[in-house]
C-alpha cells in the first residue's frame, strides 16, 4: 500500500484532535506473556485514512472492470451507488469464472 505524506496524516491527526480533544483512545493493556503493562493508543487518524485509501483503491477497481466490460465512462460508473457497482462487478466475475470452468 503506498503511504500518504507524513504531512497530510499528521494535518488529519490535528485536524481531528482540533475537532474533539477527547478523540484520544488509550487502552490500558497487559501482555499476557510476561504480565508488562502498558498504553495502547488507537490511532484514529490513521484508521480512517487508510479505509479511505481502501475504498478509493476498491472504486478504481470497479470503473476499472466495468469500463472493460461495458465501455461505461468513470463519470458514469461513479454515479452509480457503490452496492449497485459491487454488483455488476460480482456478476463479470462470475460470468469470467463460469468461462475459465468450461
């Protein structure tokens, strides 16, 4: 997975602790091997950016493989809800698979 900038994770990381001081998640843990205790911080930011990276990822996939098939524009792939996408995607997979079984 290629990383974003240092700089755009750390403005989001600010951005959200701007937005809710408490957005702060800590755990305290112990490991259960050798019984050290310690803070796990959930690193919100990051979370969210990368499930925005996976679905940016995903959405390329998708015009990607339904432009292949129907010659649809992006803009018009893109109008479509994301469910109706993944749909027309499952159904090209499965007509492919049938293919490469006969």
């Amino acid at each position: 997975m290629r990383a974003l900038p240092v700089a755009v994770c750390d403005a989001v990381a600010e951005a959200i602790a701007g937005l809710d001081p408490q957005a702060g998640i800590e755990f305290d843990m112990t490991c259960p091997a050798c019984g050290r205790a310690f803070v796990a911080e959930l690193d919100a930011a990051s979370l969210l950016l990368e499930e925005l990276d996976a679905r940016a990822r995903q959405s390329l996939r998708e015009v990607h493989i339904l432009a292949s098939q129907y010659g649809w524009s992006e803009c018009e792939i893109l109008s479509m809800s994301a469910a109706r996408r993944a749909r027309y995607v499952e159904l090209i997979l499965a007509m492919q698979r049938a293919g490469a079984g006969s």
